[in-house]
C-alpha cells in the first residue's frame, strides 16, 4: 500500500479534520475515550503486569476508535460498541502489533538505564513508589546522552506504531507489513508530523490551563487524528481535504 507524500502544512489538517469529526458527537467521543483511559485504570492496578497487559491490547483500542471515525463519516451511528469492535475481527494482529511495541519499548527502556537514565524511567514508571523523590533529587541531574538516545529510539518506534492499527483493520496487512509500512509513511511525512506534534504539544499545554475540560476534548482528538491522518496519507486521493490556512 503506496503512501503519499504531503506538505507539512497536512499535520494542522490532521487536527483540524479531527476537531470536526468530534464536533460532530462530543459526548459520544468523550465517552469512549473516558471508557480506555478507566479501562487503563483499573488493568493498571494489577500488579507488575497491568501495564504490560493494557500495552498489549492498546491498539485494538485505538482500532475501535478509528472504525468508530470510519462509520461515522460514513454517516453511521457512533456507538460505544466501537471500544471493541478492533477485537473483533483484528484481534489478534493488533495485540501483535502491541507486543512488538511493547518489546520495542523495554529495549529502548534498557539502553537509556545502561547509558545512566535509569532514575529518569523509575521516575516516569506509574505507580514507582520513590517516582516524586527521584524525580526531585535525581532526574534533573541526567545527562543529555541517554536523552538524545532514547528520543532517536523512540521516534521511528512510535512512526512505526502510529498507522499500524488503520492499516490493519482496513487494508487487513500483518503487523509486521503493517508496521514496516507505517514507519516508511512517517518517516516520508515528518514534516507534517513534526507540525503536527508541536500544534498537538501546544494545545496540550493550554488544556492544562482549562483543566479537565479541556483534556475531555484532547484526549478524544489525539485518538481521532490517527484516522484523519491515515485518510490523509493512505485514503482516496478524493477523501482529502484541501488546507485552508
């Protein structure tokens, strides 16, 4: 599957095509975003492997929300059923493609704490009983080292992550081919990402500012934007909406 190649322009058209699509059932969104974030809540507080687990079926969560994007645009209902509809069908592949990333994620973990950024993971771990001590006494002490690396790890990861559940459920790929995929379609784009990962960075940090309010909103537009995102790279040439700036 051909990906196209946009302006960096494209990754304000992402937010935007987000915003309308929640626009158009607020209460609808924040409900199913509301239902993974207390999904991650209480899998979280088994011990050890909570996290591990909800890693693992994360993107058949994120697979719901955009076949939730994909029937609603098609004028059909939005229902709270869409939280699991990525398990119907794809369940499989995309726990594989959790598990990759979740693999991916403790390599990365692991050579940032032999390069001495292991008080920076303790300190960002849910749940680490000395998390507010470290990151008080330790974290600011880091070195940049372990920090350029992590961040030169992770960001082909999480590119290669980004388009794999879409391209899944709807171009029914493996995760391998999906993954390989995803992560060509990033790196060809990251113009676009790059503009839309800063607009994304500052409207998070406004939403700070209204509170829970404004992250009822966020939250339910980063999930979105997978969607408009992948319509914009991989979607009908006519499906994309021109950029009014």
């Amino acid at each position: 599957m051909k990906a196209r190649v946009v302006s960096a322009g494209h990754g304000w058209l992402w937010i935007k095509q987000a915003f309308l699509l929640f626009k158009a059932n607020p209460l609808m969104w924040i409900a199913l975003c509301v239902g993974i974030v207390l999904t991650g809540a209480v899998i979280g507080m088994i011990p050890v492997i909570g996290a591990l687990f909800f890693q693992l079926i994360a993107p058949a969560l994120t697979a719901g929300l955009i076949l939730g994007c994909d029937a609603q645009k098609k004028g059909e209902p939005l229902e709270m059923s869409h939280l699991l509809a990525g398990f119907k069908n794809h369940g499989t592949p995309l726990i594989t493609v959790g598990g990759i990333y979740l693999t991916g994620m403790l390599i990365i973990a692991g050579i940032v704490g032999i390069l001495g950024g292991e008080p920076l993971i303790l300190a960002l771990t849910a749940g680490h009983p000395d998390a507010k001590t470290i990151a008080d006494t330790h974290v600011m002490n880091i070195g940049l080292l372990p920090v350029l690396v992590g961040l030169t790890l992770l960001l082909p990861l999480l590119m290669a992550y980004w388009f794999a559940p879409a391209l899944i459920v709807f171009a029914n790929m493996s995760p391998l081919a999906a993954m390989k995929t995803s992560l060509i379609a990033g790196l060809k784009n990251s113009a676009a990402f790059l503009v839309y990962g800063l607009i994304t960075f500052g409207l998070m940090l406004l939403s700070t500012l209204a509170l829970m309010l404004g992250f009822l909103v966020m939250i339910p537009l980063a999930f979105i934007s997978y969607y408009t995102s992948y319509q914009d790279i991989f979607g009908p040439q006519e499906t994309v909406a021109p950029i009014n700036v």
